[in-house]
C-alpha cells in the first residue's frame, strides 16, 4: 500500500501571513492524521516563512503516524533532525532563498558531504529518503551512497500529464523499477493532485509514499480536510479506512 503522507508548510504560510496562531497548525497535524493521513511531512526553511523550527518540535509531540522532515542539509537543519528524531528524513538540495524544491540531488557531484550526512542520521535511528530525479545513474549513486530511499520530483510527470501521460509517466515507471532493483524504498511528491495521483500510482506499483502539500490544502479549501484527505487515500486504491 501506498502511504499518504500530507505536507502541512502551506497551513503554516496562511497563519505566518496574519501572526499569531490561526490556523492552528499543530491542530491541523493531529486532525489530518484522525482524518486518514498516514505521515505528517514539513520542510522547515532557515527563513522559517511557513513551518518554523518550534513547530517542528511541537509536531514531534503530535505525530502519531509517520514524520517526515524535508529539508536541505545545514548544520541548523542536521541538529533539528537529530534532535527531533523523526521517522524519516528527506534531503533535498534547495539553496537559502528557493521559492519550491525544483530540482534534485546530483548525487555523485556531493557524494562524500551525503555519505557523510546519511551516516549520521543512520546512527540516529531515522529512515533516509533523498529528492531525485529519473535519471538512473542518480538512482544507482543514490543506492551507492547510502541512502534507504529516494524521492521522485514528479513536476516533469504532472506537466505533461494532460497532454500524453502515458509519456509523463514512463521515465517514472523505469526510475521505480530500477530502484527497487537498487535495493531502495521509492517516494514521490511535488505537483500530485487529484487528477494525475492515481495514473502515477497505478503505474508505479513499487510506491511506498507520496508526499503531497499544495494541492491537497488547496482541494481542502472547497472540500474541507476529511473529505480531501479522503479522496487522496481512495486515488491511491485504499479502501475501508
């Protein structure tokens, strides 16, 4: 089963844009997971302009399900992520003043610095997971270095989605395939939505987690967290819940 794990910084941005604390974002995190979602995902930024790293150790307290911290790898960001001690930790190569994650690791040209940072990380006892793109070489270093997974940036796919999706989806379905083969688990997020989750899932069977943020807090706006969350788990084949 895929998991779906519900990125909450844009819940954080609407409260930063007003000050003090509505909405509540922690209160968020606890009723996204009672409504259905299986992983809290944030990406704490050192302009803490959406979630702010105090939120990150109050989530900590509520998250119940599966935490996932995203963020590129500062000395500030390692010693959150060590402290904190999620489930998972998502390393993604964004520079200080970047708007979204748009781009992933290049993994043989940092090699020894992800080495390094995944090393410690292992010893923390936290499941690593690094942003990456099709390309397999990437996949293969990614394996090399260490990693336990990697995460698809699925911008390309959703792109071209209503043009050809059966042509946004195959460099997808090859980097799935191949990384599973590498030993490694396969998340995906940036850009998934109502209308293109459930093509990529039932294409790439080997998912183990899309991370989704924007759209879904968007969707929530008209449909209200319950029912979003709801449509989102049923995109990825769940039933029952």
């Amino acid at each position: 089963m895929t998991k779906l794990s519900v990125n909450i910084n844009k819940v954080a941005t609407i409260r930063n844009a007003r000050g003090g604390n509505n909405p509540d974002v922690i209160q968020v995190a606890k009723d996204a997971q009672a409504f259905g979602a299986q992983g809290i995902t944030v990406h704490p930024r050192p302009d803490e302009r959406h979630i702010r790293y105090a939120d990150v150790y109050a989530l900590r307290e509520v998250v119940h399900t599966e935490f996932n911290i995203e963020g590129y790898p500062s000395e500030d960001f390692i010693r959150l992520v060590s402290e904190v001690r999620p489930e998972q930790v998502t390393l993604v190569p964004d520079p200080p003043g970047v708007l979204t994650s748009n781009a992933g690791w290049r993994v043989r040209e940092h090699f020894d610095f992800l080495k390094k940072v995944l090393e410690h990380f292992h010893d923390k006892g936290i499941r690593t997971s690094i942003f990456i793109d099709t390309d397999l070489t990437n996949i293969r270093d990614a394996a090399e270095v260490g990693a336990n997974r990697v995460e698809l940036y699925t911008e390309p796919y959703a792109q071209m989605y209503h043009q050809d999706r059966n042509l946004a989806v195959a460099p997808f379905v090859k980097a799935g395939r191949y990384a599973k083969e590498c030993g490694l688990g396969l998340n995906a997020g940036h850009d998934l939505d109502l209308d293109n989750l459930e093509f990529l899932h039932h294409s790439l069977p080997e998912l183990d987690e899309v991370s989704i943020g924007h759209a879904l807090i968007c969707d929530a706006l008209y449909m209200g967290l319950e029912t979003t969350i709801r449509e989102y788990r049923k995109k990825l084949g769940h039933k029952g819940f």
